[in-house]
C-alpha cells in the first residue's frame, strides 16, 4: 500500500475510533472536509498536513493496533509516536 494511502486510510481510522473526539467541533469539520476533497495519490504537502492533525490525536482509547500502525508510520517520517505526545508532565 502506497504511504499516502495508508495514512488517508489511518487518519480517517482515527476519526472513527475516536481519536480527535476531544476536538474543537470546527476541527473535526475541517479535517471531515479534507478527507474528502483529497485524491490520491497525496502530495507530500497533504501527507504533512493529515499528519499535523495526528499530533492532535488522543491515544487514551484508540485500539493498541491502531495506534501501533499510527506510530509506525510517524517513526518512519520522523515524528514522535502518538502515544507520547499525550504524556501530561506532572508538578510535585
């Protein structure tokens, strides 16, 4: 599958499971309309933009499949993996 394609296809797995559910309803619009005005194959510029949407993703109750294949792709154009992006730093 070509990389543009699985990340389409991850980004739009992400919507359904929940992952952007904590969003502002108008960016789950945005990336809604995105999704479907996109064609593939996609251009580098849209890859880096599903991908900036990923950096808002919640891993609390994705599918650990899910976000193994998310952190994949992410590590391989490197970026940090979803998961570790939604550590809170804690204050003693």
């Amino acid at each position: 599958m070509q990389q543009s394609k699985t990340i389409l296809t991850l980004t739009i797995d992400l919507l359904a499971n929940g992952g952007f559910s904590h969003l502002k309803d108008d960016e789950i619009s945005a990336l809604h309309h995105l999704i479907v005005r996109l064609q593939e194959p996609l251009t580098t510029i849209q890859q880096n933009l599903l991908l900036t949407f990923w950096n808002n993703a919640d891993a609390a109750n994705l599918p650990a499949a899910l976000l193994y294949r998310c952190n994949a792709v992410l590590q391989q154009r490197g970026r940090n993996p979803i998961e570790e992006l939604n550590v809170g730093i804690e204050m003693y």
